[in-house]
C-alpha cells in the first residue's frame, strides 16, 4: 500500500467550490458585504486551483510518519541516489 496520494481529489474538490461559488454568485442580490464574501471565495479557489495546474507531473501528497523537513530530507536522498546510480 503507498503512503501517498494524488493531488487530484483536492483540485476536483476546489473546482466544485469553484463552481458553487460561481452559481451563489450568480443568484445573489442586494447585500454587497456578501457577493464580495462569495466572490473573495471564488478567487482564492481560483488560485489554488491555477497553483495546482502549473506543474507537469500531479503534485502527491506522503501520508506517512516523519515531518515534512524529514521527508524532503529522504526524498532528496534517495532522487540523489538514484541519479547516481543512473549515471
């Protein structure tokens, strides 16, 4: 089983929130402080939806024990490892 996740989920998610936002906007009326609330809402899940589609490969999420400094820290050993090995 892997400890790691794809991204996915999270940009399928965001682009409902996108979408909901879009037709709450859409049947709002009146009251400005909430339109600006709602449009507020619908920008930063479309930059965090933009964020997420910048790289080519699908960003992963690890699952697993250690903190993310240690992480990094074992990934960067092992891509070094493999480079090495490549070469």
């Amino acid at each position: 089983m892997s400890r790691f996740l794809r991204v996915g989920f999270i940009s399928d998610r965001i682009g409902d929130i996108i979408e909901a936002s879009s037709l709450l906007l859409a049947e709002m009326d009146g009251d400005e402080r909430a339109v600006e609330t709602v449009q507020d809402i619908l920008a930063m899940a479309k930059d965090v939806r933009d964020f997420l589609a910048r790289w080519s490969s699908e960003p992963i999420i690890y699952t697993g024990p250690g903190t993310t400094d240690e992480v990094i820290a074992m990934l960067d050993t092992l891509i070094t490892r493999a480079r090495q090995s490549a070469s």
